[in-house]
C-alpha cells in the first residue's frame, strides 16, 4: 500500500516540481556528458595536457555534487514542509512514522532515480556537443564522437548514490524528531529571523557594506604588477576573498529588510498602486529567506566569476602562444648545431625562410640594475641590431621601426613592463663606450620568453652600437609553410638528445630542450588550456545558474499555490487579469532580482581589479568589458528563463484558484 502511495505521490511531485526534475536531469546530464569526454581516448590524443583533464574534472565534480546536494536537499526540505500536515494526518490515523518516512524516502528516490535514467541519454547527447566545441578550439575539422562508456555511468551511479545518502540520511534524522504536532505545523515554519532588532539590522547592514568595500580595496590593491608576486600576496586575497563571502552575506542577509521597511515607512511609497500589497507578500520572504538569499548571492557571484574567467583565458589565446613560441621553429644555441636542427625540420616541413641573428652584452648593466627579482649573476644588458630586429617583425607581419642613430628601442616582457615605465634615468641613456641615446619608446608586442635567456628584456640599438660587443646567445627562426605541430617538438627532442640531453658523474639526467620552442606544440598546449578552463568554468556556471533558478522557481510556485485566496480577493474587488498580473510580474520581479544585484557589482569590481594586471595581455584594455557583458547577458538569458517558466506557472496557479 506504501508503495503504492509513494509511486502516486513522486507522480503528484512530478507535476509540482518539473523546474527541480528538469533542472536535476539537467545536473546529472552534465555530470555523466564531462566524464564521457574526460575519459574520452580519442579527447585523449588531442594534446598531451588533455590527459590531466580527467583528474581535473573527478575534483570539479566533488564541488558539483556538493552543489546539486545542497539543491536536492533544499528541495526535499520544502516538499516535505508542504507536505508536513499530511504526514501528520497519516500519523492521526494510525501510520507509523517509519513508514511515513519510508514511503518519503521512495518519493524522493524515485525522483531523483527518474532524473538519473533520462540524464543518461542527455548526457551522451551533451558529450557530442562538448566533443564539437573541444575540437573547435582545436581548429580540427573531423567530428570526432565520444563513445558511450560503462565506467561514466558507473561513476555517475557514485555520485548520485552519494547526493541521496547524504540527502536522506539528513531527512530521516529530521523525521524521527518530529512529533504529530510537529508535522501539523510545520509548514508554517520558515528560517529562523537572525536580526530581530531594527537597530542591530542596520548596523550589521552598514558593517557589511565597509567589510565588502574594505575586501574590494585589498583585492585591487594586490592586482598591480610591483606586489603581485609578494609572498603576502597570496594571504591577503584570501582575506579579501573572506571578507567578501562575509560581506555578501550580511548585505543579503539585512539590506533587502531595509529596504522593505522604508518602503512600508513611506505612506507615499506604501500606497502607490499595488506597492503595499507586493511588498506585505514579500516581506515574509526577506525576513525567513535571509541566509538563503546570502547563499544564492554568493552563488550567482560565483556564476559570474567563472563566466568572466572563461572569456579572460580565451583572450589570452593569441598573447600565449605568441610569448611562447611566434616563429615556427626558434631556437638559441651553439651556431655549430644549427644546421642539425634544420635537417630534421626539412624531413617534414617545406622551409620558406632561415634566419640567424646573435644577441650580444652592452657591459654596463643600467638596465639589469632596476630588475629587483633578478636571480642570476648577469651583470651586462642583452641587445640586439636594429636590422635583426625589423626583420623579427616582418616574418610576424608587422611594419619596420626606423631608429635614428641617438635612439634606442626597449622591448620588454609584459610582467615586467612596469619596472622600467616611469623611470626618467632611462629617458636618455650612456652606453660603455660613451654614446648617448635617447629613449623612442618601451614596448612589449615583440617580446617573447626565449628572445634572451638572460632576463626580461632586450635592448634594440643602432646597427653601428652593436659593433665590437661581444655575443651573448645565438639564435635560429626558421619559417615553414606548413604548420608546425606537437609531433615536431618530439621529434626534435629525440633526435637532438645527444646535444640536449647530459648525464653528469652522479648519474642525474639534464635536460635543455627548453632551448627550442615549436608554434605548432605552443598551440596545442594553449589550445588545452583554453579547452579545459573554458569549458569547466561553463559547466560550473551553469551548475550554479540552474541551482539558484530552480530554488527560486520552487518558492514562487509554492507561493502561488500557499497565498492564492489573496489573488482571488483582489480579483472579488475588481482588480483586472491585466493588473493582477502586472502585480505577479513585479513580485517576481523583485523576488529574482534582489539576489543578482550585490553579486553584479562586486564581481565587476573583481573583474575591473583583474584587468589592471592582465590588460597588457589581453587584446586591449577595455576587451574586460566585453567580457563582463558578454558573460552577464548569457547569465541573464538562462536566469530568465528559469524567471519566465515560475512566472508562467504563478500565473496559471493563481488564474485556477479564481476559476
């Protein structure tokens, strides 16, 4: 009979909660679509680094779990509110409370075990889409198609045994505490009101907002080029972070009550068309919601962090490979060898261009003076020629510089750009044999990591300066026209071992394959990480989105069925259709928008505080904003989805209750 009773009652559910069961499906879809492709061979052998993807995601799908745990057993707690005088009146009648609970329990698995069956196929379906978008980022054309794989389901079984252990185990200790009184009135339980006292709420409010501002300005203090390698650093975004999470919640937690009561204090704000009534409905909301607001604010802030993070890495695409590796092939080493290293490019590749060109050491070291983290005992400034230098940038495709003969060029790594902007003793310079040259300007666009490996700059100087120095480094470009690939870098790694590789007396095995870079492999591992950050920080997003979407959809829904004699009254005195829905519209209105509006503003402070360090890199200074909105509208998108299906529902749920 139990059985019975609880297969009807997960099929009643079904109907109240298809936002839940559709979001749970669409949890759980996600889940089994990244294992899929995380164990994917075929995703596998797209670059090496795709191998650590799986153990990334085995550790973002532990924060998911305890995600979709907190959205399920948020879930079940309401159900069973609504559904507490019930369980009481069972109680009256005889039913043991073991069975009651046995047959919720059922309810609920069969709930979610319905969720699990449909999010198996979903999820294959999703995998195929993440397989499209990876291979995308991989530039291949060929569809490449995730398998369907036992272990997947099996880990999903995993986990979504371990969301409904926990789950349920926290119900039935709820459950076995509760008395027939207790589940009569339990449905007229809400939180716990924190801040009773007017006084004390707003203190807390004003605190809260001097705890966040204060985080906010330890954030952006950090975000500046002379202390972001600080060993403080680190701790002190921690505490920002901190003082952020505690700051959201104690805003979240008493501004929306503020708000509220000078609205109600206002006779000309409480009385202006239906103000007085949404704001009475939704008074009790704020005031027994409040720690679940915190939590949906700092969720949403969350969403949106992981959104700005995913556009900030695919900015970053181009400027990654090009401070790795802009030629085809570039290596620096003994000249001797340079023609070894070219016959094992010509085995493959068709060689369009070869160019040699030699850094060399300006003695006196001005510029190596002002590098304060500078580790190695170089005391000499690297330069290159003039001429070496116009033809780097033509095989890059960008324009010659014609340098007069008193003016010198600083091309200078991004990160360490700031060491040198400002500094007026290098606005004209005295080289050691005693000629004057006049700063033209300091650039970074031609910078890259192997251009000296004796710092973080290079010095362009008038062919003429550069005579009788002595050299440096030897450097190799060579342009094919083909594009290189990742198989060329192990190529070259093994047949260029006996010159790169050294075992020294102690048996220790020394590698200098950092000597050579490859475009082709730069790609490949820049394309890997853009393919895995992107990609998680989506999936999370979503997660989140969907998770604040559904609770909110679940409250209103609940609040249309538990308060439609007040739509029905307002319908008996003449309020319209129109009106009353219009009325609905602002409800929910505000009801969704109060948790977006503190998490909007404090993560387009984060993002501005980010920019400052990462501008230089990206493709201009203002590409954050694009970003920012960019990721803010497709949250707006999804959220409102999830805001337009609960006001669909509260409408029809209300229109029924007036029929």
């Amino acid at each position: 009979m139990l059985s019975r009773l609880a297969f009807r009652n997960a099929k009643r559910s079904i109907r109240d909660y298809v936002i839940y069961l559709i979001t749970i499906t669409l949890s759980f879809s996600l889940i089994f679509a990244f294992s899929l492709v995380a164990g994917s061979d075929a995703v596998a052998e797209l670059s090496y680094g795709m191998n650590t993807f799986k153990i990334i995601m085995q550790f973002v799908n532990v924060v998911i779990i305890f995600v979709v745990c907190f959205l399920i057993n948020y879930t079940a707690k309401f159900m069973f509110g609504r559904r507490s005088r019930e369980f009481g009146t069972y109680m009256l009648l005889g039913i043991r409370k073991r069975d009651i609970a046995k047959m919720f329990l059922m309810e609920n698995v069969l709930l979610g075990f319905t969720a699990l069956i449909l999010s198996i196929p979903a999820g294959w379906v999703a995998s195929q889409f993440l397989s499209f978008v990876i291979t995308g980022i991989f530039g291949i054309k060929d569809l490449l198609l995730i398998g369907f794989d036992w272990g997947a389901v099996r880990l999903l079984g995993i986990y979504f045994a371990v969301i409904y252990v926990l789950v349920l185990f926290s119900m039935v200790r709820r459950m076995r505490k509760m008395t027939i009184q207790g589940f009569l009135y339990y449905e007229n339980r809400n939180e716990k009101k924190m801040l009773a006292s007017k006084k004390y709420r707003a203190l807390i409010c004003v605190l809260s907002i001097i705890v966040t501002a204060g985080g906010l300005f330890l954030w952006d203090s950090r975000f500046d080029f002379s202390v972001s390698g600080a060993e403080e650093t680190m701790y002190c975004l921690m505490l920002s972070i901190l003082m952020m999470i505690v700051g959201i919640y104690g805003i979240a937690m008493t501004l929306p009550d503020m708000i509220l009561s000078l609205v109600l204090k206002s006779k000309k704000a409480r009385y202006r068309k239906d103000n007085l009534f949404v704001a009475r409905t939704f008074s009790s909301k704020v005031r027994s919601m409040s720690f679940t607001m915190g939590t949906l604010a700092m969720l949403i802030m969350l969403t949106l962090v992981a959104m700005n993070i995913s556009y900030i890495t695919k900015g970053m695409y181009e400027y990654m490979i090009d401070s790795e590796a802009p030629y085809d092939f570039s290596v620096f080493d003994d000249p001797e060898v340079f023609d070894d290293y070219i016959a094992v490019i010509e085995e493959d590749y068709t060689i369009d261009e070869i160019f040699a060109f030699d850094i060399y050491k300006e003695p006196k070291g001005q510029f190596r003076a002002l590098i304060p983290f500078d580790g190695s005992d170089t005391d000499f400034d690297t330069v290159i020629r003039e001429r070496d230098y116009n033809k780097m940038r033509t095989l890059r495709g960008m324009d010659p510089v014609d340098l007069g003969r008193d003016e010198y060029i600083l091309t200078v790594g991004a990160s360490a750009i700031y060491l040198f902007q400002n500094e007026d003793s290098l606005k004209e310079i005295t080289l050691a044999d005693g000629t004057r040259l006049s700063q033209r300007e300091i650039e970074s666009r031609t910078y890259w990591y192997s251009i000296s490996n004796e710092g973080y700059f290079v010095l362009v100087l008038p062919d003429e300066c550069t005579e009788g120095l002595e050299v440096a480094e030897s450097h190799l470009i060579v342009d094919t026209k083909e594009e290189t690939t990742l198989a060329l870098r192990d190529k070259l790694r093994e047949r260029m071992a006996w010159h790169l590789v050294r075992t020294d007396e102690n048996g220790d095995r020394h590698e200098q394959f950092y000597r050579f870079q490859v475009r082709g492999a730069a790609r490949e591992e820049s394309n890997t990480m853009v393919a895995m950050v992107s990609s998680i920080c989506l999936y999370i997003a979503f997660i989140f989105i969907s998770t604040v979407g559904t609770i909110l959809a679940i409250q209103s829904l609940s609040d249309a069925s538990k308060y439609r004699y007040r739509y029905t009254v307002l319908s008996r005195l003449g309020v319209g259709d129109g009106a009353l829905h219009r009325t609905i519209l602002k409800q929910l209105g505000i009801f969704f928008g109060l948790p977006v509006v503190i998490p909007v503003v404090i993560s387009f402070c984060v993002l501005t505080s980010i920019n400052r360090l990462y501008q230089v890199i990206l493709p201009n200074g203002y590409a954050y904003l694009g970003y920012f909105f960019s990721g803010l509208a497709v949250f707006l998108i999804v959220y409102g989805v999830y805001f337009l299906a609960a006001y669909v529902g509260f409408k029809r749920n209300v229109d029924e209750g007036r029929v």
